[in-house]
C-alpha cells in the first residue's frame, strides 16, 4: 500500500513540475521509502550552460590596441576581438583618425585605395570640406577608369585623382595639416576599419617622413603614376638617440632589395613575418636561408593567400619553417616583418612582385626594441590564437574551420558565393 501511494505521489509531483516548474532546470526526483515513513525529495539540476561571449573565449588573445613611443604611435588591429565586419568605425586606429580628420584646420591629403562602407569617415572628409579645409585625394582605378571601391564617389566636392592603370593604387596614407601621418596595413572598409582584418597602423609627426610622403601624394594627384614617378624615398632618419626611420616607395623604391633583403639576410635570432599575400621567390629563399643558419622564423599567412598560392606555403613548410594558417573569421592583412627584436618593417606592400615592382605603395622602416617588442607581443598573440593544427593543415577563408566566416555576410574567399551559400559552410552528412 506504501508503494502504491508514493507511486501516486510521484507521478503528482512530476505532473506539478510539469506544468509549474522552470523549463531550464532539470529536477530529479528521489524517493525514500524506509519502513516507518516515506519522504521525498527534489533536487534542482541546472540545464543552462553560461553564455560565453565571443571576447571571453578569446580573452587569452587580447593584446593592447596601442603602444607611443616618442612620436611613433602604434595600432595593431586584433581580428580575434571584432567576430563581424562593420559598417562602424570600430578599430582604435580609424577612431583616432576620424577625429584627426574632424580636427584639421589646414589640409587634409590622402592616398587610399578606395572607400567602402565607412561612411563616419566619408562624413568626416565631407564636413572638412564644407568647413574650409582644402581636402584632396588619390585612389585606385582600373585602365578604364572604373573606381575600385565606389562609395569613394561619396565624397562630394573633393578632388579625387585616378591612377587608371591595371596595377593598383594600393598606398594607404593621410596627411593631416602637413604635420600628422597616419599609414600601415588597413583600408578604408568595413573589414579594415571595421576591425574585421588583422592590420597594424603607424602614426607618426615628423617633418622628414611626411615631407616625403607629401612629395609622393602631389606626384599622384598630378597624374603621375607607377615606374613614371620620381623616387622620394628617404635615408635612415635619426628620430632621437635609440630610434631610426626610412621611407621607401614602389616601385621606384625598389623596397624589396633595398630595404626588406637586407634586414632579413643580416637576421640574427627572429624573423616574424605576418602576411595576406607572399609569392616573391627571393623573399621566400631569403627566409629559407635565414632558418638553415640558426634564425628562428615563424609566418603568419593568410588562409585564402595560403590556398591560392600554396606551392609557396608548401615550400615554406617544407623547409623546417613554422606557418601558420589563419582561421579567423576576418583575414589577415597585414604586410610586416619583425627582426631581431628591433626592426619592424611594414606599410601598404603586400610581399608579391606586383606590389614592389608595379604597384604604388609606401612602406616604414622602424628601428628601435621598444616599439618592435611590442609589435612581437602582438604577433605572438595572433600566432598563439591560431590552432596548431593550422600548421600542416589550411583551412578554408570561408568555411566552418574559420570562426564566424559562415555568418559575416561577405564572400570571405571570392568565389561570388556568401555563408551558407558557399560549399564550405555546408554541413557535410
């Protein structure tokens, strides 16, 4: 009789959590049944896991946003803290850059391979106009005069010179009163600014530096364009006691053999380099050398560059030198190289022939511990949020492996095909 009733009972008990209990708590039921009296128990199991942001997983791959040093200023752009491209401008180096845009009392030149979706930045340049300074501008064209990036057209009573060649106008620069210059890795878009990419951007004020920078733009804004420009690469600047800076431009330049051969085959310790595209075959058996006598290296690659072109991570790999494949949901798109603890090279010029031989870009040469530490910091953090795995293996720019490549609303390997759309984002049966 005992039995029957605490059966009864049960099943009450189970009808009342049913209908009043709460949906996300499991409660198991227990039942004693000793002989001088029946007693039983409910006890609560949470079913909920936590919530774990996007920025909690990847706490452990936080690095700081900005680093001074004198009058260099550093902004590494961390894709593991930006799950989503933005329309915003969210990185900390566009943020300072639509307020020193917003702030121009003078002049405002820039060269840039276009705008897209950024329209804080656009309004900026467009308010700048209207309230009296004289903003000028160089941006990328086909050999038919089609704009690259077509919200360039935005910008309203600007002038805007074309290169309208087959190979691009690939600088990334502005020059704020003829006192600021802001340059580096990061377009002017949704996945540059909007923090999406991995990119690093200098700032820095010095007459030197800008005035070549200065001489660079009035040469493009005049029409004149590629192997048809004057060089005004720089010689080592002295900025003080422990820090040196060079300027080079492509293609007159000639930046690969004048600047970036010479530091890689003096490398002593480290060479870190992280990078969207590499395909020079001297570079790639400059680093080879550099690992066959002692010189720890280590790359960072892009994962649809690495896809693309990958007979060249392939003979990287092959030669004992550690790759690693992206597979953030951004790419990366960085152009630079760490060596040695103290020299840190980067700018516009992704690490291809066209890019030092056809292109127009613009690339720093920094010499100084504190500034280069700093950057390795942010390298190995980058190195570090990358599986293991993406050593051997490359993972596909749009495709599960690649975290929030599948949802981002951009065809992240150009195939004309979106998230789910796209093969990669298919779950397989």
């Amino acid at each position: 009789m005992k039995k029957f009733l605490s059966l009864i009972i049960v099943v009450l008990l189970y009808l009342f959590v049913f209908i009043f209990g709460d949906k996300n708590v499991e409660y198991k039921i227990k039942i004693d049944i000793p002989k001088e009296k029946i007693e039983i128990k409910t006890e609560k199991i949470n079913k909920q896991k936590p919530q774990v942001t996007e920025n909690q997983q990847n706490k452990a791959f936080i690095y700081p946003s900005f680093f001074q040093k004198g009058n260099i200023n550093l902004y590494p752009n961390n894709p593991n803290e930006f799950p989503y491209p933005s329309f915003e401008t969210k990185s900390k180096a566009c943020k300072i850059l639509k307020e020193k845009i917003s702030n121009a009392k003078k002049s405002i030149d820039f060269a840039v391979y276009g705008i897209d979706s950024q329209d804080e930045i656009i309004q900026a340049l467009n308010n700048a106009q209207k309230r009296g300074v004289v903003v000028r501008g160089v941006a990328d064209s086909n050999e038919f005069g089609e704009i690259t990036y077509k919200d360039t057209l935005k910008l309203k009573n600007i002038p805007i010179t074309l290169d309208n060649s087959r190979y691009i106008m690939h600088n990334k620069f502005f020059i704020i009163d003829d006192e600021y210059l802001f340059t580096g890795t990061m377009n002017i878009t949704n996945t540059g600014c909007g923090g999406y990419n991995a990119n690093l951007v200098v700032a820095l004020q010095n007459e030197t530096v800008i005035k070549a920078f200065k001489n660079e733009f009035e040469q493009m804004f005049k029409g004149v364009f590629k192997k048809n420009k004057k060089d005004f690469s720089t010689p080592l600047i002295n900025l003080n006691n422990d820090t040196q800076i060079k300027v080079a431009f492509s293609p007159a330049g000639d930046i690969y053999e004048k600047i970036m051969a010479p530091s890689i085959k003096n490398a002593k310790k480290n060479i870190k380099v992280s990078i969207f595209v590499l395909t020079r075959n001297d570079m790639k058996q400059d680093l080879i050398e550099a690992k066959n006598r002692g010189v720890d290296v280590k790359v960072i690659m892009d994962a649809l560059s690495a896809k693309n072109y990958k007979k060249h991570t392939d003979e990287l790999r092959q030669n004992g030198i550690k790759v690693k494949v992206e597979n953030w949901g951004g790419k990366n798109h960085e152009k630079t190289i760490s060596i040695d603890d103290e020299i840190l090279i980067t700018g516009s010029a992704n690490f291809s022939y066209n890019g030092v031989l056809r292109n127009d870009e613009n690339i720093l040469f920094i010499k100084n511990k504190e500034i280069t530490q700093f950057y390795n910091g942010f390298f190995e953090t980058l190195y570090n949020s990358i599986d293991d795995k993406y050593l051997t293996k490359i993972p596909s720019a749009e495709g599960i492996e690649s975290k929030g490549s599948c949802f981002d609303k951009i065809d992240n390997d150009f195939d004309g095909k979106t998230d789910f759309l796209d093969s990669g984002c298919k779950i397989k049966q």
